[in-house]
C-alpha cells in the first residue's frame, strides 16, 4: 500500500507537477528549451488547477446524476431498500475529540444520508475500511457519528472496502444474502457515475443520492479566474476521479 499510494501521489498533480519544475530546475543549463517546457507545463498547470471556473468546468463532465428532488425523499422506500454511504476517509487523531474523526466530505454524506433516512425510514449501511490497516473503520467511525451527531442508528457496518468496487462487492455480500437488492447510493456528486457503475456491477439497483455539487455557479469574484488555495483540493479530487473512471472502464468492465 505504501508503494501504490507514493506512485499515485507522483504521477497525479500536485505531485507530477512539482515533478516537473524540479526537472525543469534540474535541466536548465544542460537542456534549456525541455527544462523551459517543464516549467511552463508545471506552472501553468498549477495555475489552471487553482482557477474555481476551472473545477466548475471539471465538475460538470464528471457529474452526470441528477440530484434528488425534495419530494421524493419521503417516497424513496417505493424505490429501494436500504441507503449505503460510501466513506470519505477520516481525519487523523483531532484532539478537540481525542479520536479519529470523519472528514468534512464524509460528513457530508452522512448529513444527507440522516435527512433521506429519516424522511423516507430506510435503515443505512455505511461502508469503509480501515486507513492502512488501523482502526477504527471508517464504517464505524461514520456509524458513530451518524448516531451522536445526526440521531440515526445504522444497521449494517461494511468495514473492508479500500476502493468504490470494494465498497460495492463488499456492500453485495452483506446486503445480498437478505434480501436487499434496491439501494440508495450517497456520494460526491462527481463520484457518483463510478459509484453507481460499480454498484450495478455488484447486482444492485442503484438510486444515485449524490450530494456535494461542485458544477454550479462558483460565486467568487470575476467569475472564478482568480486563484483560489480550496481550488487546487478540489481540483485534485476531480481529476484523481477522472483518473478513476478510466482505470475502472480499462480493468472492471
């Protein structure tokens, strides 16, 4: 694990990136114009990941599924049988809590999860595994905050997952056995298609829950051609998920 995630860390941005002004660094006096080509693309790709009409722009390839409407919250239990929410990984040791926590994504999905399930009384599976083999999962630590922060019990924990196919395969053998085979997915909005690929995959039928838009108007001044820090994580997220996509479409179809 350590291996697969430094490589995916290098060769994704910002690590291809900064990879890049240090070979352009590196190859100023002995190859100018690569090194000038190096620095170019390093920089310039910095700048556009940094741009909030750029992630605007991203968002709206990747997110495809419409967001649920108001008024079908209540009616969902006509149309699945439970809700899973995908984990977000965690925040490590906060001591304002003394514990591992979920992140801010996760807690968004958990947030939405709460509402849908109290609306439409479908019991939640939440599905994580464990942060390079130490516990808790982020199945029990989204299970536990569902319960002490939003007032939801959770019924099924699935606690080995490490990717959105695990989520899904290992969602299958919890839930499959009784029954269960109509779910409400909750998940970024930009994760969503893969997600729901992924479930269907597994032998569910996927209602899409997706929450966290990013594709809508960015509200920042000049219409997001300034840099902005936030900007760059969400750029990250966005093409780690593109990268996704096509990593699924070439070794799971």
């Amino acid at each position: 694990m350590p291996f697969r995630y430094f490589v995916k860390h290098l060769l994704m941005p910002p690590g291809v990136l900064i990879l890049l002004l240090v070979l352009a660094w590196w190859w100023r006096r002995s190859r100018p114009r690569l090194a000038a080509g190096c620095f170019a693309l390093g920089v310039g790709g910095f700048w556009l990941m940094s741009l909030p009409v750029m992630v605007q722009w991203g968002a709206g390839l990747l997110e495809r599924e419409a967001p649920l409407a108001r008024d079908e919250w209540a009616t969902l239990a006509q149309r699945a049988d439970a809700i899973v929410v995908l984990g977000a990984g965690r925040e490590r040791g906060d001591l304002a809590w003394g514990s591992d926590q979920p992140t801010g994504v996760a807690l968004e999905r958990e947030r939405y999860a709460a509402r849908l399930a109290k609306a439409s009384g479908l019991p939640i599976l939440t599905s994580g595994g464990l942060h390079y083999g130490t516990p808790p999962t982020e199945a029990k630590l989204m299970a536990d905050s569902l319960h002490d922060d939003f007032g939801v019990a959770v019924r099924w924990q699935e606690g080995r997952s490490r990717t959105t196919w695990e989520n899904a395969t290992f969602s299958a053998e919890v839930l499959l056995p009784e029954g269960i085979k109509r779910v409400v997915v909750v998940t970024q909005a930009w994760h969503m298609p893969r997600a729901v690929w992924s479930f269907q995959k597994a032998g569910f039928e996927v209602v899409p829950a997706p929450v966290g838009f990013l594709s809508v108007d960015n509200a920042e001044p000049l219409g997001g051609w300034m840099p902005e820090f936030k900007a760059i994580w969400r750029s990250g997220q966005l093409l780690n998920e593109a990268a996704g996509q096509v990593g699924y479409w070439l070794f799971y179809r």
